[in-house]
RNA sequence: GGGCGCUUAGCUCAGUGGCAGAGCACCUCGUUUACACCGAGGGGGUCAUAGGUUCAAAUCCUAUAGCGCCCACCA
C-alpha cells in the first residue's frame, strides 16, 4: 500500500497530481479512449463568459456535465465534452472600459485598434483563468478542442450563418424604434433588459382643446392626460382616447394645442388606450414609446425624434430643451408646466423601467436604423422542436417559459453599435453582431462547421443544407445529447440554438435540455460579486476540495429547486470523503494480497454477505436511474447512505472478526463497486484510491468499465 | 394584469395516498488498531392556514396568507 495512504484524507496532495496524470493520459479526448466501443457522447460546455471568473452557478453546472461524461465514459461510450468561452459583446466591452477609466482613458482615445488589443489580452487572461478554474472542479473537458466564440474557424460560421439568412431573406435593415442603451451607445434586443420597479409620479396635465367656431359647443377648453414621461410632451404628435369611451366620444378628430410647443395635433381613437387608466386619455410620442409607435402607424402620425442616441435632447424637442439631458428636460418641463398652471394633479406612481442587463443604465425606446432578423420561420422550426418531443426541458415546466417567448416573438435587432464582436458582413458597415447571435451556433460551429459541410440543396425548404463531411468532428459528434443550463439564459441562447441547429444542421443540436437549480445566499438573495454575497467555488475548493465541493453542491440539487446555499453540505461532502478514505484502507489492510475486483454472487454463501451484496446492486440500480433522470442529489443520496450505513456501520464492524476468503472477496468487490459508482459524483479521491488497489483492470479508474 | 415555484425538526432540505425522514446543530455514553472528519443511543415537528375527497392526506381538490422568480404595449 502506498505510504500517502495516511490519515485523515488530504485533498490538496492528491488534486492536482491526479489531475494531471488524467490529462496525460490524453483520454479526455474520445479519439484516444481505448475500449470506446458505443456511441458517441456529446456535451457542449455553455461557454462562460470572458468577463471574469467562475461563479457557484457555472460550479453546480460543470459538476453536473462531468457526472454525465465521466458516467457515459465509463460506460464505453465516445464521451466528448467541449470546452469553451464567450467573447460576450458588451459585457467585456464595458469591463475592458472601466479597467481602462481607472488609468483615466476612454476607449474613444485609444482608438478603436488599440482598445480591440487591450480586450484581447483580457481575454487572453481571463479566458485561460476560467478554463483552470473548470479544471480546478475535475472537469473532464477535451482541451485540445477548446472554441471561442471569436476565433477565426468560428467567425467563418458566424459569417455562413449571416448569408444564409441574407440569401433567404430573413435579415433585412430598418429604421425602427429600438431598445437603446446610452450609457453603452448600442441597441439592445428585448430580451437584454431588465425590469426594475422605480418610484416615480404621474402627472396629469392639462392639454388645451382648439376652438373650431363659436356655434359648437365645447364641455371643456382642456383636456387632462396622464404622463410618467412629461419631457416627452415635446415630441408629442397625437392625444389617443378608448373607441368606446363614452367621455371623451364628442372629442374625437378635435385639435389640440400642445404645451410649450404649441403644435395643433390631434385627437384619434384607438384600442390601444385602456379607458381605466389615468384619465382615459394618453399622449402619443411616436419615436420613444413602443406602444406610441404602433398607434402611429395606425394614424399615419409623424414622429419626433426628440431624445438622441446620447441621452440628450434633439433640436427637434425645441429650443426649449435642445441639448439638454432627459432628466434636467424633465425639470424644466415641468416647472414651465407648473408656471402656465396645466399641471392638475402629480401623484405617486411606482413602474417598471426597463434597464440595460448589462451595464444597469435606463434603457430609451428611440428610432434608429439597425439591421433585423426575422423570426416567423426560425420560430416555428423551434416551437415544433419541444412540441414534438424532440427536445425536451428538465424539468418540464421551463417548455412554457420557452414556447411562451416564441409564440409572441417579434423580429430580432441583431445589430450593436459596439467594437467588440463580429463585424456585421456587409459594406458599409460599422456595426457588430449581437453575441448572441454567435452562441446560438455553439453545438455545431465548435464542431467543424461550416469547414466539414458539404452544401446540398433543399427544395422543399429552399435552403443549402450541410452534410457533414464523414470521418470529420461534425459528422461524428453532432447532435449533442444533453445541454445543462441557467434558466435565465432559456430564451437568449437556447431557444435560438435550437432553431439554428434545425436550420443549419437539419437536426436539433440536442435532445435533453437539464435547466439547473439556480445557487441563492441562505436567506433567499441572489448571489452577487457587488453586493459581497457571491460565494466563490475557489475558495471552497481550497478549504476543503474539489470533491467535497462537487458533493456540497449536487447534495443540495434536488428536483431542480432553488438551492439557498448552505456550507456545511460541503463539510459533509468533507467528511464523507474522509471515511471513504478510512474505508479504502480498511479494506486493503483486511484483504491484502487476497484483493478480488470479480467475485460470482451466486458462490458466497455467508448470509451477511448476500445481503449487503444484494443491497449493493440495488444501489447501484437506482443511482443509475437516477443519473439517467437527471436526479443528481437523490443519486448521491443513495451512494451516501449505502457507503456509510449498510457498508461501514454494518458489513465492515460485522467483518472484522472474519477472516475468510469469502469475507475478503465481497469487501474488495464492494469497494471497487463503490469508487466505480461514486467516481462521476467524486473523481479525484475515487481515483486515488483505486490507484493503490493491488491489481485493477484499467490505467485509471475514469476509464474502467462499467455496466448500465 | 398573467404565469411558475416554494411554505415539513433550531438551520439547509428529502418525502406525492398507508407508522413523519436525511445532513448539520443539540444531548448521553464510548480513548474496541479503518475513521473522534468516529461509533452506539437520544431529544426535537399541529407537515403555512381553512375547508373538502377518502377506510386512510405532508401527499389529491378548493380557497386564503406569506416568500421568491418570470412575462406583459403598468400612459
């Protein structure tokens, strides 16, 4: 037995060392697994983001992907999981940004060339930093295919994806009312805002009705709107009342005086107006209000550009406020409203406001030519995926958030007006690529395509499909099988890769999609990096490994809830792999030259024996069911509970006055049962120990076989 | 406004029709050579509330309350 065979177990002697004896071995690449004689096994890594590092949620999820490949390698399937990073647009961008106001320069003065050096040495640092963090877990990734979203293989298919679409149609440019961050200077899709409930008032003004002729009668000179927004008054072009209300009937196609800009506009009808709210009566802005714009169109209103892509006030908003910001128009409007006495009642209001996801500035609807993608098609290819079956949520209940998002989905704003991302592939143009738009290639662009495609064309759907070239990556290991994931990114990046592994690949680049528990602080919170209550998995790996982080975090995942995290899980996991390591000894001091990795249950005839063997293959069963369902804590629950009650507390006290044959036979073959089992969950003690095993099947215990 | 999830021991959570469970914490005993990161034993719960179905409800149904999350054209 070898001598670091002492006690207790200490995880920072074996870790690394194990780590790179696995690395070595070059079997986390599926081209060199010697008796891989099953199917390929694919996983595709979400690919963290550059921007930083590791977090407890991508910890949970790299756990969870490497229990399925080391399982499925074991197994004697071509396991294959992808490593990877994001170049992740705006994110890294304004990170890069503020690492550089520290040195007091903006990214305008160092030019766009020299700031595209500065993020790729980030990325250099940052990217290398996350990957050693994925390795710090035990993850058994294959490194030598390691992708990133900007390399040059990827942009090729991000540059094929982009004339596909263009060829059939789809992407057409528009000036249109968009999402519009002024803080980061770029659109945004819908799906990159965040709504937060802000404190604000809403004012009832009063807006003057024009007097036709003296012969009609008028019940009122005035008309009262209410506004959250009254800077917008300026770019007002209608005022809009409910059809069927009653009210306001005889106001109908009557002429307004507008406020401070004395503009005549006019009364319309439309549905679009809710007769409860306010009074009844909304101004419409055109050019800065979603909903304002549809009416708009309905009305062939003009619209006034009044807010511009800096935040500020256009010289269409009126000499008024030309140039000033939107909250000091705000003031200001507001004060001249009050000395022209049109303000009837300000009252406290709370609403949503939509805020950038990624750098938390308020967000303005404003007009602005941007390139679209259109949906309609790509919808349905992904809305049939998850009805069919084909691809399936765990759990279930995430089809609805995902169906619910495509069944009312509009066109997708795919341009940024950024400097980090892939150049849209038109002349002419400065803009880059949503990031997103690049992830949703991700299980077949890290795979070879479009490289190892050959073109065939689809009449029936009137597109150039590929046909992997054979013997070639894609070929071999696209579809993938399972794709683990946070919830919040469902529709971002799930849902287009779905439809684009449809549309490019004519397959859905998976079947299974695991929609992990989400990691909050023990009282509820979401963890995070400014509010100090992020807990990072380093650390945890430091005090008390990998291993007892890894059974720390799936102890807690149970049926897909919300984790509210808990450390002592994790000195649990501590313990537990301490007693494995007492165990382990035990056992290879009892049995010593006597060690047998096979024995025939049907030969041992003591009764205690047959039993704990009958337990151990029960166990063994319903850990695998469970590992097929997804069910990751109730499997390491199982193992637990069998390894320490039925297999310590009980068949080793009972063995330890015996010394047959029979005795040392089921304790070696429980035990190499038990590090087989358990090695997915805990791999780094699991292998150590079956290195000192006196006689073993395989180079390593990540590659011994194991039956489903 | 719509949707989803949760509420069980001091804490974190399992348990989906048949005697209330685990880990941690707590108490008692135990220096038996695998392990004190241990062993043997123990205390502790009106299963959020109200009503219903059933021979039987933590579990199924209805309503209510609280907590959390998501979506929406919240003027």
């Amino acid at each position: 037995m070898n001598e670091e065979f002492n006690k207790p177990y200490d995880p920072k002697a074996v870790e690394e060392k194990i780590y790179n004896e696995w690395e070595k071995s070059g079997y986390f690449n599926p081209d060199n697994l010697p008796h891989a004689d099953k199917g390929p096994f694919t996983i595709a890594l979400p690919p963290p983001n550059i921007t930083g590092t590791l977090h407890m949620g991508h910890a949970l999820n790299a756990t969870i992907q490497d229990i399925l490949i080391r399982k499925k390698r074991m197994e004697g399937y071509k396991a294959l999981w992808i490593p990877g990073t994001d170049h992740a647009g705006i994110a890294t961008q304004n990170i890069v940004e503020k690492q550089l106001k520290k040195e007091n320069i903006s990214r305008h003065q160092l030019g766009k060339e020299k700031f595209l050096e500065k993020i790729w040495e980030w990325k250099e640092k940052y990217g290398d930093m996350i990957l050693g963090q994925l390795k710090k877990m035990g993850s058994s990734c294959d490194w030598s295919r390691a992708a990133f979203t900007m390399n040059p293989q990827y942009s090729k298919a991000v540059q094929s994806a982009f004339r596909q679409y263009y060829d059939k149609g789809w992407i057409y440019r528009g000036e249109r009312i968009v999402n519009w961050c002024p803080r980061c200077g770029t659109s945004l899709s819908d799906l990159e805002l965040e709504y937060i409930e802000e404190k604000s008032k809403l004012w009832r003004i009063k807006y003057s009705i024009k007097k036709t002729n003296n012969l009609q009668p008028i019940t009122n000179d005035f008309i009262v709107v209410a506004t959250a927004r009254p800077e917008t008054i300026l770019g007002d072009s209608a005022v809009a009342v409910n059809p069927k209300d009653e009210r306001y009937k005889d106001l109908i196609g009557k002429i307004i005086i507008l406020p401070i800009q004395n503009r005549e506009i006019p009364v319309v009808a439309d549905i679009a107006v809710e007769k409860e709210f306010g009074t009844g009566v909304v101004k419409v802005t055109p050019a800065h209000d979603f909903t304002d714009a549809e009416i708009g169109e309905r009305h062939k209103l003009p619209a006034y550009k009044i807010i511009d892509e800096r935040g500020r006030m256009t010289v269409e908003s009126g000499e008024f406020c030309n140039g000033l910001k939107i909250a000091e128009c705000r003031e200001k409007v507001i004060k001249k409203l009050k000395e022209l006495n049109l303000i009837e009642k300000e009252e406290d209001h709370t609403h949503s406001v939509a805020k950038c996801y990624r750098c938390e500035g308020t967000v303005e609807p404003l007009p602005s030519l941007q390139w679209f993608l259109k949906m309609s098609e790509l919808a349905k290819l992904a809305i049939e995926a998850v009805e069919s079956g084909k691809v399936r949520f765990h759990p279930q209940r995430w089809e609805k958030v995902y169906l619910d998002w495509l069944k009312n989905i509009k066109d997708w704003c795919i341009s940024r007006q950024i400097w980090w991302g892939h150049k849209i592939p038109i002349e002419g143009s400065e803009d880059v690529l949503d990031t997103w738009f690049s992830s949703a290639l991700w299980p077949f662009a890290t795979l070879g395509w479009p490289a190892q495609c050959e073109p065939t064309t689809d009449d029936k759907r009137q597109t150039t499909r590929c046909k992997s070239k054979e013997g070639g990556d894609l070929a071999q290991f696209y579809p993938t099988q399972v794709l683990s994931t946070a919830r919040d990114i469902i529709n971002l990046w799930v849902a287009r890769m779905v439809y684009s592994g449809i549309e490019f690949m004519d397959k859905e680049p998976f079947n299974n999609v695991i929609i992990h528990a989400t990691i909050l602080t023990k009282d509820g919170k979401r963890m995070s990096k400014s509010l100090g209550t992020g807990i990072d998995p380093m650390i945890l790996i430091d005090k008390y490994g990998a291993d007892a982080t890894r059974f720390g975090l799936i102890w807690q995942s149970m049926g897909g809830q919300d984790i509210h995290w808990a450390e002592e899980h994790v000195m649990a996991g501590k313990k537990f792999a301490n007693k494995l390591w007492n165990i382990s000894r035990f056992v290879l001091t009892k049995t010593g030259d006597s060690f047998v990795s096979k024995i025939d249950a049907g030969d041992i005839k003591d009764e205690a024996s047959r039993e704990l063997l009958k337990k151990l293959e029960s166990t063994k069963e319903s850990v695998n069911k469970d590992i097929d369902n997804y069910d990751f804590g109730q499997a390491l629950h199982t193992l637990y509970n069998f390894v320490w009650k039925e297999f310590a507390d009980k068949y080793i006290e009972y063995s330890k006055d015996k010394n047959s044959e029979e005795v040392f036979s089921v304790l070696s073959f429980s035990l190499l049962t038990v590090l087989k089992t358990l090695h997915p969950f805990m791999p780094f003690i699991t292998e150590e120990i079956y290195q000192n095993l006196p006689n073993k099947n395989a180079e390593f215990l990540m590659v011994e076989e194991i039956s489903n």
